[in-house]
C-alpha cells in the first residue's frame, strides 16, 4: 500500500513538475514575441536617413575643389550624394588655357576625389558658349580650323577620364528663350550647320570613350515648350543622322512659385523621345521680388520643401530604365551660385549654413519612390 501510494505520489508530482515546465515553455515564448513585436518587421517603417538609402539612381551634387578642401563640406557631400559634377572646374575655359595648353590640375582633384569615394561622375560640360576660352573665341578660324581644335579638346578630354567618368554633357545651352539657336554663340557664328557640328561633337566623345552616356544639358526645358521642341526636334536628327546621344538633362534651376503640374507633364513627354533623363542642376530659389528684407519663414521653408517633393516624384513618374539621375547645383545653402547670381538672400538647397538636413531635404525623401 505504501509503495503504491508512493508511486501514486510521484506519479502525481511527475504531472505536476510537467504543468510547471509547460507552463514556462508558454511563458519563454510569449516573451521572445513581445521580443519580434520590438524589432520593426514592416519595411515601411524602417525610417530611411539619407537621399542615396533611398533612390533607385544616383543622387549628385555640383562641387569645387576650394569646397571640397573644407572637411565640414566634403564630410556632408560623402555622406549625402553618390555622384559628382564639376561646378565650374571642367569647363572649356578652364582646362583649356591656350592652343596647345590644358590645365587639368582641378579637374583630376575632382575626378579623384570622387573614385576615392566610390562616387561616379557626371562630366560638365564640354561645350558651352558662356565658358568658350576668349582666346578661341579671338582666334578667327574658319569652321574647319575651329571644328578640328574643338575636336582635339574633346578627344584629349575625354581620352584623360576614360573609364573614370561615366558620363558628359556635351552641349549647353544651345537654344535661347525663344527656341531658336543662341546667335551670341562662337559655334553659330563660325557654322552655317550648328547643329550638325553639335552632333559630330557627340560623335568625337563616344569614340573617345564608347561606354559614356552623352548629354544634351539646358535650363528651362520643362516650362518651356519653344526650346522642348527644338531639343526634340535635334535629337530626332541626330538619331536619324546616327549621332550618339543618349540622354537630356533639364537643369531644373526651378523656383517655389514654379507650376508643380506642368513639371510632371513636361517630363512626361520629354521622357518619350526614349532618352536617359536628367535633373542635372537642381536648386530651389524662395526669394521671389530679390528683397533685401526676405525672411526665410516656416511657411517659405515648407514651400520649397514641397516643390522639391513635387520635382522628385515627377522625376519618378518616368521609366524607371530611363531615370539617369538627380544632381542638385551644390551642397548647403552656404554655397550657392544664387546668391551671386539672383539675391544674397537665398536659401536654394537641401542642407542649411551649418550643414543640417532642410525640411527640403525630408520633401526630396518623400517624393523618392
Ligand atoms: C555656374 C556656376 O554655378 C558658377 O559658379 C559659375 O560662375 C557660372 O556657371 N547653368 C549651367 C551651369 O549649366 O554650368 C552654371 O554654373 C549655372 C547655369
């Protein structure tokens, strides 16, 4: 009887020890998914810090060697942006200094600076009638003597950066307001064709380094339809007429006061002549009247933080195959060509004086796809 009841007591403590045991393997696990409901399972949640996190293209900014050389300024373009392009550094008229002289000194730091940091880079721009070197646009020669030192230029510069420069603006600018060739250029008073010497330009380029995307760049391009049809028309031509171009950028120097609608439908149909397209020289100006008495306010800040939403996503609403980048003209507002250029009071890009993330630059995040 003892012995039974003993085995009778064990069996009953063996039942009980199981209850306890099982209820701690409930317990574990109730905890380890309090544990799962901690870490963020939705990708959408995952807060996003930095423009190159999220794009699906590269992000580029415009930059000088003097700028770079601050470590505030190199330190924010590193931690920001995947790509370069010269703000001025790479133009005609510096590198090519006389006949037979090239300064490249600048425009190496550039490149170098760029590969060193796993950047690619975005040359700019070979031709462009606002940095043709004033000895050139002295020397007098006739089309042929001018069209084969252009070529040498292109070939030499080109050949330096082979394989370390992705792509090149070729032609800036070409078209005035009204749609018609800028007649004040060197190129339109030397050619009776322009256009086709723009186009043997493409041509110089690419074999001088096959793998490039090449470009036509100019401003404006989204609101105006007189210089839109012009550029279509041209690279129509030079599709028909067999001259590498691959892409357009519209620089996007745009405005808080722009027309936000007419940006997604220019882009759209820019987009169809089937190029790469780039936003190549975004910046965002507030201070409509140039006041001196402008004060970036919290409803002007949100303006422009809600215009570069606006330019982001209309960039998105394009193929994705053919979205080549965004490049903003410059880093912080601390350095601005605008300030010259427009009104000292301005506040045109997506990092402030200090180097702090604008509401602008949440508005950039927020139209990434
Ligand atoms: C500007 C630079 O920002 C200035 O520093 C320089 O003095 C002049 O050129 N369109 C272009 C750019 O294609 O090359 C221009 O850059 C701005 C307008």
């Amino acid at each position: 009887m003892r012995s039974t009841n003993s085995i009778i007591c064990s069996r009953a403590m063996c039942k009980h020890f199981f209850l306890i045991f099982l209820a701690f393997i409930v317990m574990l696990s109730a905890c380890s998914k309090k544990a799962d409901l901690a870490t963020p399972i939705d990708p959408q949640v995952i807060v996003t810090k930095t423009l190159i996190e999220k794009a699906k293209f590269p992000i580029g900014a415009a930059v000088t060697v003097a700028h770079l050389k601050e470590a505030d300024f190199a330190n924010a373009f590193k931690n920001n942006y995947n790509q370069l392009t010269a703000e001025y550094e790479m133009k005609m008229n510096q590198i090519w200094t006389s006949p037979s002289g090239y300064s490249f000194g600048n425009a190496d730091y550039l490149v170098n600076f760029a590969l060193q940091n796993n950047m690619k880079v975005h040359g700019h721009t070979l031709l462009w009638y606002q940095s043709t070197p004033d000895w050139l646009k002295t020397a007098s020669y006739d089309s042929l003597n001018f069209e084969n030192n252009v070529k040498t230029y292109i070939q030499t510069v080109v050949s330096r950066y082979k394989g370390k420069i992705v792509s090149w603006d070729v032609a800036n600018e070409i078209f005035a307001d009204n749609g018609s060739l800028r007649i004040d250029a060197t190129v339109y008073k030397t050619f009776k064709d322009p256009v086709g010497f723009y186009g043997r330009c493409f041509q110089y380029a690419k074999t001088s380094d096959p793998s490039l995307k090449l470009f036509y760049n100019d401003y404006d391009i989204v609101n105006n339809s007189a210089k839109r049809n012009s550029i279509r028309k041209m690279a129509d031509r030079f599709k028909r007429e067999g001259y590498p171009i691959d892409g357009i950028g519209e620089q996007c120097h745009t405005t808080v006061w722009s027309n936000k609608a007419s940006i997604t439908s220019s882009l759209t149909e820019l987009a169809t002549l089937g190029l790469l397209i780039h936003i190549s020289e975004l910046d965002i100006r507030v201070n409509q009247n140039k006041s001196d008495s402008y004060v970036f306010t919290s409803s002007e800040i949100q303006k422009q933080s809600d215009m570069y939403s606006a330019v982001v996503s209309a960039f998105e609403t394009i193929p994705q195959a053919q979205k080549f980048a965004i490049t903003t003209w410059g880093v912080t507002d601390k350095y601005t060509w605008l300030t010259g250029w427009w009104h000292p009071k301005e506040y045109p890009l997506l990092l402030d004086n200090l180097y702090v993330k604008k509401v602008a630059y949440d508005g950039f995040l927020l139209g990434l796809k």
